[in-house]
C-alpha cells in the first residue's frame, strides 16, 4: 500500500475517533438527567472512545503527522 494513501486512511480513522469522541462526550450531558448509572455508562463509554482516539493520534504521530485534539 502507498504511504501517502495509509497516512490518509489513518488520518480518516482518526477523525472518525475524534467525532466518536466529542459525540460521546455530549451523551454525558444527556445522560446527567437520567441518574447515576446513565452517567456513568456515559463516562466509561467516552473515556472508551477517546482512548481510542489518542491511539490513532499517537500512530499518527509516530508516522510525523501532527494533528491537533
């Protein structure tokens, strides 16, 4: 596979995560009306996500592409 094209789909991938992320982060607030456990659920599933959004940066960032979260 070319780099320029796995640097793309990379790149692609890592703003799908970050989108994945902001979105799950907002379900925190939507779920702050609906208890304890909601927003906890919230939080786990965010912390999930951005987890997943820091690996793709930080494979990102081993190829030289700096992309700013």
């Amino acid at each position: 596979m070319n780099p320029t094209i796995a640097h793309a789909e990379l790149i692609a991938t890592f703003k799908r995560a970050e989108a994945d992320a902001a979105h799950k982060f907002g379900l925190i607030q939507a779920a702050a009306n609906k208890g304890p456990k909601a927003i906890q659920a919230a939080t786990e599933t965010a912390a999930k996500a951005a987890k997943r959004r820091d690996s793709f940066a930080k494979k990102l960032g081993d190829l030289g592409v700096n992309l700013k979260y």
